[in-house]
C-alpha cells in the first residue's frame, strides 16, 4: 500500500503530513525543528527516508539537518557556506555594489544519479554541492563567476537561487533560477553556464530584454520531457520547448500575469497548474478568492479549479516553493499558503481538501509517494 | 584536578538543535584553565560538546584562518547580570561561572515575529 508524504516547511517549524493512498485521511506530525524557519525540506530520490532540511533564523542563521528515518529523528550536518571569492561584488537594490555574503539555504536538490550528492541554492545567489550527503558543501564558483554575475540584483525576497532542475537523462545538464537574475544553464554538471532566459521579457528594467536580469519565480518540468519547462514570473507564464534556448508567453486567459509557485501533472506532462496572485504589490489572490488555474496542454488555454477552495475574503499568498506532485495515479496536487492552511486534490485539481487549516505561514511543500 | 564544569544555559531555538531539555547545558575545561577561560574558550568547548551549535552562535573562522568568527550581531551573552556581549571573545569568565555557581546565559536579542 502506497504512502503519500508531504514534507512542509514554515515560518515556525516544519511539519510531516501522511496519508495512505486514498489521499483521504491525513496525519500531521511536527513541529519539528519549532521556532525555526524551515525553508524547504526534500526527499533523497534513492531513499525515500533520507530527508535534508534548510533551517533560519536571524539570530542564528543557517543550519542544515539530516534524517534517516523519514523524519522522526534528525542531525545537524553541514552549514558552512563558503563563496570562493568574498571580495567579489553583485549589485545591491540601488546598483550600487556589494560583496556576496551568504544568508540561508533556500533550495535542496539531491541529484537523481548519485547518492549522497546534492545541490544547495543559496543566498546570495549561488550554488553548492556536496558529496558527503550534506556533511560539507563547496561552491560552484562558475555560477557566480557568468559575465553577468556582478550586475545581478536581488528581489524584494532577497538574492535568493531558489529553484534547482535536473535532467533525468542527462545528469550533467542543470537549470537554475535566481531571483531577480533569471534562468540559468549548465551542460557539465555545473561548472560552466549560460543564461537562458530568451524571449522574456522584464517589465520593470530600463531595457526590456537584457541577457539577465528577470525576476523568476519558479520552473518546473515533467521528467519525461526535459526539453520542455514551465516557468512562473514576475509578469507572466512562459514555456520553453528547447531546454529554455527562447521561452514563449502563455499566460492567455489567466486572472493575473502575477504568481509564484508552478508545477507539472506527475502522469500528464502537459497539463501544469499555476496559483494566480492579484499583483507585486497586492499579494493576495484576485478578488479575494483562491483558485488554482490548470492548463491540459500546457498553453493559454487555462481553467480556473475552485470547488474546496475560498471563494471570498481570502486574502493570504502561495509562495514559489509552496506546491507539490505526487507521483499516484492521478496525481496529487498540494499547495500551502501564508495563512497556514495546506490544501490537497487527489484528483488532479478537479476537488480541493483542507488537510490542514492552522500551520505557521507555509514556506515549502514537498510531495513523496512512497511505496 | 577536577576540570572546570561551566553551565550555558542556551536559547529555545538552540535547545532544539542540541535536544536537551533542561535549563542549561554543561561543558567542561581542562584543570587549571581558570585564569585563561573567556567567553571565547567557552563557545569553542561548547562547540566540541555539541557540533550542531557550529555557526549558530559565532561565524565560522574566514577562509584560510582558525581564528573563529565574530559573535553574530543578535546573540547577547550574560554573566551575573553583567552583559559580557561589548567585551566580544576575549571577555574574562567571572570566578562564579567558573565555579560553576553562576551560569553563562546566551541570549537571543528580543527581535522579530
């Protein structure tokens, strides 16, 4: 019997919530980790007890735990972060420049092909791996070191690499995102990169189309088709069908061009699900009702998934980090919000359930079947 | 000689990296320490005793030195009700801490939501 995991991290903790694969009847264990910011907890693909969370907080900034049991006991690893070259600068919100200082782990990929290896995005932005299962960390200076790496600008979040993609059948190639630098890709494993953010545009630069610069917020694939991603931005939903070589608009008929989080259908990689968000100063859906758009053939043609959700008076946020698949047959579709409420469809997005409705502001939602 | 047995009593968010429960935590120093232990010495037996509190208290030493980093800016540190916090690493242990009759109190600056 299958076993579905959701893996939630919080402003105040972070939090595990099981069901059996009816997807009907959920338990939440946790805090865990109370007090603590839990910026995203992920699942080691080879071992689905391995788990590695990114923890903050200002007073005593980031620390990196492990578990081995699927979460009921953890250790602390690695948390030294060091940048290659700490006299190097990025620019600041005004263009002045600043030395990179490294703040927290936002992002935690394990790769697909080798246990024990996994990705870490920083901020400020930059990339590290370790090869010791979270033990120690080194920089992959490359990132950093791209011609356009010095004019790079942090987001009202902060300079944050928040998003990690790898390529199943190619475990060399790797996507990053950066906010608000844009997308990033490397065919060695990291060591070298491209931008890759053609065919976006930046609505809120003096020049509209520079090779960096763009404020994304999420991309997603489907494992099946690497070649094809779906990004979520700052002004707008774009696709790319060439391993983000030109990306093409799709937002269509969508309630607003503005949302953080994106993701793919585990069983239908073209059908790709959004969380409308009314503006960038208004961060709240429209209208005060939460819906979750969903395209079937991942283009401009997209319904809006309401029936469970708010319809009025709703008024938190889905942050970028905060929806998740499952792997079932259908595939389950979770998202958490600023208010704490954590929302499940086992049926695609055609149904919403509260699973939880009181949780500290949610920051991270994670999806394992297991079993 | 007994070595010296010094109580730290640690932050929530620590206690939950270190997993003990009771009001303060105690680490020991070698015999006849007592004239050369500053706060300084204290963190760095702290951080032999509990690996996890690694850079939650001070920054890692910069690349390439073994001088541990400076104290971060929302950590304060009390003895006796004296703020030892301005004197940074090198502040001296008062005897009652080292008695270990008085405890070391690292405190979170009361800051955020």
């Amino acid at each position: 019997m299958s076993q579905v995991r959701l893996l939630v991290g919080t402003r105040k903790g972070g939090f595990i919530v099981t069901s059996d694969a009816a997807r009907k009847q959920w338990e939440i264990s946790g805090p865990h980790f109370g007090g603590w910011e839990v910026f995203h907890i992920e699942a080691s693909p080879h071992d689905p007890d391995r788990l590695y969370a990114s923890l903050w907080t200002a007073w005593h900034g980031a620390v990196i735990q492990r578990s081995g049991d699927g979460g009921r006991t953890w250790e602390a690893v690695g948390n030294q972060f060091v940048y290659a070259d700490a006299d190097a600068t990025h620019q600041d919100f005004d263009g002045k420049p600043i030395p990179w200082r490294f703040k927290r782990v936002w992002h935690l990929e394990p790769t697909l092909d080798r246990p024990g290896t996994l990705y870490a995005g920083v901020e400020d932005a930059a990339l590290f791996r370790s090869d010791d299962d979270g033990d120690t960390w080194e920089e992959l200076t490359g990132l950093r070191r791209h011609p356009t790496g010095a004019s790079w600008q942090p987001g009202a979040g902060g300079m944050g690499l928040h998003t990690i993609v790898l390529d199943p059948a190619d475990p060399r190639r790797v996507f990053v995102a950066i906010s608000a630098a844009g997308v990033f890709r490397s065919e060695d494993a990291g060591e070298t990169w491209q931008t890759a953010n053609k065919g976006l545009r930046a609505t809120y630069t003096p020049e509209p189309e520079p090779e960096a610069g763009y404020c994304v917020h999420k991309i997603a694939t489907h494992p099946s088709r690497p070649q094809t991603l779906f990004m979520q931005k700052h002004g707008g939903v774009y696709r790319s069908d060439d391993a983000g070589g030109s990306w093409t608009n799709i937002s269509g008929n969508l309630s607003s061009d503005f949302g953080f989080p994106i993701s793919v259908n585990a069983n239908e990689p073209e059908t790709v699900y959004v969380v409308p968000i009314t503006s960038d100063t208004q961060h709240y859906p429209p209208d005060g009702a939460l819906r979750v758009w969903r395209s079937r053939r991942g283009n401009a043609e997209w319904e809006s998934l309401g029936e469970g959700l708010p319809a009025r008076d709703c008024y938190v946020n889905v942050l970028r980090e905060a929806m998740a698949v499952d792997r079932l047959d259908p595939s389950g579709i979770y998202f958490g919000t600023t208010g704490g409420q954590l929302y499940g469809s086992p049926t695609g997005g055609d149904r919403w359930d509260a699973l939880a409705m009181h949780l500290p502001p949610i920051l991270s939602v994670e999806a394992q079947a297991i079993g | 000689m007994e070595p010296l047995r010094i109580h730290v009593a640690l932050p929530a968010h620590l206690r939950r990296l270190t997993g003990t429960s009771g009001s303060a935590v105690t680490v020991e120093l070698p015999p006849g320490a007592g004239g050369a232990v500053t706060l300084g010495t204290v963190l760095d037996a702290l951080e032999r005793a509990y690996p996890a509190l690694r850079g939650t208290i001070r920054d890692y030493p910069a690349a390439g030195s073994s001088t541990p980093g400076p104290l971060r800016p929302f950590v304060r540190f009390f003895a006796l009700e004296d703020d030892l916090t301005p004197a940074g690493q090198s502040a001296p242990m008062p005897p009652e801490v080292l008695s270990g009759k008085e405890v070391l109190r690292i405190i979170g600056a009361i800051a955020g939501g």
